[in-house]
C-alpha cells in the first residue's frame, strides 16, 4: 500500500473513529442498547466506504470532513447489515474480524435491536447535520435508502439467503452483490462527488468505477475464502464451501475468477479516468480492494 | 363510534391500504420479500398512527391527502415493528391480529428482512415524495428517525425487554411505553400539525395531546389483556401475566389503572381545546382509543 494512501486512511480512519463514539455516546437510551451498536461500530475492519466517501472528496480537492456525517451514517448501516446478517437464522456466523459477533456477546434480541437502532438512527444524523443543505440531505437519503433497501442491499442479502444450496449462475451471483454489496459501495463514491458538486457525466463515471471495484471486491473476499489465511481475515477459510454458497471460484475456477477481478479492476481504473479528477487515491484504492490478503 | 369518524376512517383507511399496496408492490425486489413486506403491511389493524395524522390535518381543515407519504412510511415502521417485536428471540408471538406473526409465515430470517427493508424504504418514501418541500421532508425523517430510533421505539423495545421478569416501577413502565409506542404515536400527531403550517404553540399542545393518548393506549392495551375477548384482540388473553409482565393492572389494580386511563383522556382533550383547530376528530379519536375493546 501507497504511502499517500495509507497516510490518508490514519487519519481519516480516526477522525471517524472518533465521530462515530461522538454520534452514539449521546444518544439517550438504555445503556445495554448503546454498548451493542458502540461494540459493533468499534469492531472496525478497513472503513472502505467511507474512506471511498473522503477519497473522492479528496479528488475533487475538497476537505474530506465535510463528507464525515454522510461517512459516518454509510458506516452505521454497514455495521447494522453485519449484524443482522451474523444471526443466526441468518448466515449464523460466531465470529466477525476475528471477534464474537453481536449476538454472541449481547444475545440476539439486543443485536437484532442494535441493528434496528443503527440503521435508523443513520438517517437522523443526515437529517440533523449542520454541514449539508436540504437538497443535500435529501439527495443523500434519498439514495442512501434505495442503496441499503429492499432494491438494495436487504434484496441481495434476501437473494443470498435464497440462494444457498443451489445452484447459482453467473448472472445469479453478479445480481447477489450487486445489490447485497454493490450498491452501499456505489453510494459511498457517488456521495462522495455528489457533496464535491459533480457533473451529471462525472457521477456516471464514479458509478461505473464503483460498481466495478464493488464486483472485484466480492471475487477477492470469495477467492480469500479459498486461499486467506483464517488469522487474517477473522473467519474461518472455506465456510462458503462449506455452506455450499456458490461463488466465482466455484462457477470459474479459481485462475477464472482472477481474471475477472482483473477485468474489473481495469474497467474501474478506466472509468476513474473519465472523471478528470485528481483521483490518484481512488486508483490506489482500487488496487488495495484487489489485492487484499484480508 | 360516531358516523362521522367512522366515516373518516373508512374512507382514509383504504386510501392508505391502496397507497401501502402501490409503494410495495413497485419495489424491483425479490418475490419473497415483497410478499413477506405485503404481509404484515396488509394485516392491518386499526391504523391508529395515519387516522392521527389524517385527523390533525382535518383540524386544520387541509385535505388528509397530503399527508399520505408520512403517513404510509409512518405505518411501514410501526409495522416493522411489530414484525421485529414478534419474533422468537423478542416477544415470541405466533399470532398477530389473529393472524400468524411473519416469521410464522415466512420464516425467521426473511421477516427479520422485511423488517429491515420496510423500515429502510419509509425513508424513501418520504423522500422522494413530490408533495413536500424538501425541508418539510427533512423535518419529518429527522423526528421519525427520533421517535422510531434508538431514543425512542427501539429503547423502548430494548427497556422493555430488559424489564421482563421483573418488578418494575410506575415510572420505569411509563418509560418504556413512553418510547416503545408513545413517541411514534406523537409524531403522527406533530407531523400533521407541522404539514398543515402549526405554530409552535400549537405544535407543543398537539404533542401534550398524542402523549396522553399514547398513554391511554397503552394503558386500555393492558387493561384488554386482563379482561378483552381473545377473538377480538387476536392474541391471547393473559399473555402479560404469562410473561411475567409488569402491567398497569399489576402495579395499580384494575380499577386504579381505570382511572388513570380516564385521567388521560382528560388531559388529552384538555390540551386539544388549546390548539384552537376543529379538532372534533381527534377528540373522538381519544375517546375511541380509551374505549376500546379490541
């Protein structure tokens, strides 16, 4: 990883670290409620939408910190689709980043309800910004709930939970993270320019580089899970195959699925091209999401 | 009932049915979570929340109509609500209005979907709304973040759990009802009020009102799981009791809590006479709510 590039991810890492304990530490409510969202907002891991979010700020040579609240709700709803998606009755998974998931530590009607606070309480804190207008806001939430609703992000999940023990198709697979991931990660860029005052065309090309680095990121968690090393990426290696979930691995071999992630690193790359932007961060951090070990 | 309201209703009622059903089905979302969404949305009730909002704007003798968009996304929360409530790690409810609970339908994880999904698209709702300005819709998804977050309906719901199996106080109960369904219920009230141009003093009064017929609510609720026929609340009869619930019957008999019920219906129509609007309707809607049988 670029120096620049790691450099800027510090700190901005925690300035949103920070803001994030800042939004839930003063929120009025029952203090099991508050440790469970705080335990799984802290849980961490790379942050990279919201460093998409500052990152194409930064392209635009704006300050990064006017995007903190939209960053900051992008993550909360992140966090809460974790969450939920951990229970049980969902992917039924123990651990997360290396450590017990929500509904091991709190149990599951408190991580069910962490969620629920989270992903609502997102939306206030675009609501009740200082730093954006009301066409701001709106737009904002706008795609914020399309991105993360049922045309979104809980369609894919729904789509995943459907999908396991059969049999997908390419196609099948793509629609899955497109929606399940794609879209949040779309947001993440597209708020990013949106805030900096892009183009109608210069928002296209950030979706496309979204939509492409969203893609590759998905083949490299799914080739991780064939080939990472359990330590690193906090779960157990093979659990796909264990599940019997089909992923670009299993539809193309593993040197297939490779080359794709190529492919969408290459056409993301280009689209980041078309923005004429200062987007040297963002390519680094095409680069980062494909050749991550964890 | 007196015609005139029931009038009201009837024809509000199914105005909101006919809007939920458009919003719903024109979500491009996988088949079974449009169903499970359909569901719960579909299984009605007596639709409290939007006849509020519709009421307050008949106060100010401006057309209900325009407030249908907070409306619908006021009934898709308190509906997923109930969805999350139900489920087995939460109250543990096979039956709802007579009807199985979600997740008795559709399995646990899909209606944890719905939940989500319909929560996430109220925002939408809003805003993308062609009837508000957007400051008006950033009005209504900053107190509806509030009241349905975690200062509000979801601390509630987490109060209210933590609170099973033990002795609570008058003032603990009234905490938890106060955010489980009080502030939901006053939003309906203040989001009318806001939408048909209250002013600020009248906002206050109309809030005073919502919160004693909130409470009023809650304290018929309990008083019906005393001594309401099973057929017409459509859950069981003595499921608090069974719970080991602390109820307003339990902490102030029977009759005591009788009185206090009537107290707040006094207090509710009190601060409704201060509002200075044609008020007639929300009148006998407090009446209705204290009334009731089912």
């Amino acid at each position: 990883m670029a120096t620049q590039l790691s450099q800027f991810i510090d700190v901005y890492k925690a300035e949103l670290e920070t803001k994030l304990q800042t939004i839930i530490t003063t929120i009025a409510a029952p203090d099991i409620l508050i440790q469970a969202m705080d335990y799984s907002l802290q849980a961490g891991g790379k942050r990279i939408r919201p460093m998409l979010l500052f990152a194409t700020m930064s392209a635009f040579r704006k300050n990064p910190l006017m995007g903190m609240e939209a960053a900051a709700a992008l993550e909360m709803i992140h966090t809460y689709s974790l969450v939920h998606d951990d229970l049980p009755s969902m992917d039924d998974d123990d651990l997360r980043r290396g450590k017990p998931t929500n509904h091991k530590v709190f149990g599951e009607a408190t991580a069910i309800l962490a969620g629920d606070a989270l992903l609502t309480h997102a939306f206030k804190v675009i609501a009740q910004s200082k730093e954006y207008s009301n066409e701001q806001k709106v737009w904002l939430i706008d795609w914020l709930s399309q991105a993360a609703g049922p045309a979104g992000m809980v369609g894919g999940q729904m789509a995943d939970m459907e999908g396991e023990h059969k049999q997908l198709t390419l196609e099948e697979l793509e629609y899955i993270h497109k929606h399940k991931t794609g879209q949040l990660l779309e947001f993440s860029v597209m708020a990013g320019a949106f805030l900096s005052g892009a183009t109608e065309a210069q928002l296209q090309h950030f979706q496309t580089y979204a939509k492409h680095i969203g893609l590759a990121f998905q083949i490299q968690d799914d080739i991780l899970d064939v080939e990472g090393l359990e330590e690193k990426i906090g779960k157990r290696v093979g659990s796909d195959v264990n599940k019997h979930k089909s992923t670009y691995p299993s539809l193309l071999t593993l040197s297939g699925a490779k080359e794709k992630l190529q492919e969408h690193l290459s056409q993301a790359l280009e689209a980041i091209e078309k923005t004429n932007t200062d987007a040297e961060l963002l390519k680094k951090l095409a680069h980062l999401i494909a050749d991550r070990d964890q």
